[in-house]
C-alpha cells in the first residue's frame, strides 16, 4: 500500500512537472510571438519612414513642378497655368494629409497592439500562476497522504510504547512504597511473563 502511495505520489510529482513545462513552453511562445511583432513594427516603422522619403522628394519636386509652372503661367498661359498650380497646390496640401493621417493610423495600430500584448501577456502569466496553485495542491495532496500513511503504523508504536511506560511506573511505584513483597505480587499480577524478582 505505501508502495502504491509512492507510486502515485511520484505519478503527481510527474503531473506536476509536465504542467509546469507546458506553462513554460506557452510562455516561451508568447514571448516569441511578442518578439515577432516587434520585428514587424519596426519593418512597418522602416517602410513608414521610406515611404515618407519618397513622399517628401514627390512633394519637392512637386514644389519644383509649381514653380516651373507659374514661371510659365506669368510668361506664357495666364489664367489657365494660373488654376492648374492651384490644383497642383490642392493635391500637395491632400498628399500631406494623408501622410498625417497614415501616421496617425499607425500610432493607433501601434498602441492598440501594445495594449493587446499587454493583455496577452497578463493573461498568459495568470495561467501560469493558476497552474503553478494547481501544482502546489497536489503537493499538498502528496503530503497529506503520505503523512496520513506514516501516522497508521505511529499509533501501535505509541500504544506500546505507552503501555511499557506504565508498566515500568508501576513497578517503581509499588518498589517504593509497598517493599519487595507486594512488588512481587503485583508483577506477577500485571504481566502475563513471569519476571525476575528484585529485592530492595
């Protein structure tokens, strides 16, 4: 039966660590995948600040483009050259719009995914922790039945244990007030062995 007992407790032992492995692994795998994501951001980020180059060239040469047009616009066509640098300035002002509103849109996508690791990140260590209370019950558990199986056999030895300290009270008692007559006849009373006579 202790045998079984060990057994399964070592089985509990094995549980234990397997669960505690899982839980590693799975936070292993989220710190990977939080470690990806940043990858990505800065490629995003890098790509952002690329895009951004080229928008700014586009918007020189734009600039560039305005100012060979009005050149041609006072020289040349008048009133019409005069509207199409009011369109061209139009779309610059729309072109840096969008790029404020793509970097606004990228701030956002930006902290909603660090708020989302965040949260993935509290959950993840909250399963771990419930795993690692499950862990710590079934130690308890293994604990518990093993002191439960170490205490049956502690009784006897205490029942006896006590039984031959009143049995030798006894005998010093009856030694010391009674002599060595009645000691004699409360022994061979008391014990079921006969055992050798002492006289005081």
């Amino acid at each position: 039966m202790l045998l079984f007992r060990a057994v399964l407790c070592l089985l509990l032992a094995l549980l234990v660590l397997l669960i505690l492995v899982l839980s590693l692994l799975r936070l292993l795998r989220v710190l990977l995948l939080l470690g990806l994501l940043v990858v990505l951001l800065s490629c995003l980020l890098l790509l952002l600040a690329l895009l951004l180059g080229v928008l700014l060239l586009l918007r020189r040469l734009l600039l560039l483009l305005i100012l060979l047009l009005g050149c041609l616009l006072a020289v040349l066509l008048g009133r019409l050259l005069f509207l199409l640098v009011l369109l061209l300035g139009l779309l610059g002002c729309l072109l840096f719009l969008l790029i404020l509103l793509w970097g606004l849109l990228l701030r956002v996508l930006l902290w909603l995914s660090l708020r989302l690791l965040r949260v993935l990140l509290w959950l993840s260590l909250l399963v771990v922790l419930l795993r690692l209370r499950l862990c710590l019950l079934l130690l308890g558990l293994c604990l518990f039945l093993l002191c439960e199986s170490g205490n049956e056999g502690s009784e006897g030895q205490e029942q006896d244990c006590c039984s031959e300290m009143c049995k030798y009270f006894h005998l010093y008692c009856l030694n010391y007030r009674l002599g060595a007559g009645a000691e004699n006849r409360c022994i061979l009373l008391t014990t079921r062995e006969a055992a050798p006579l002492r006289t005081v």
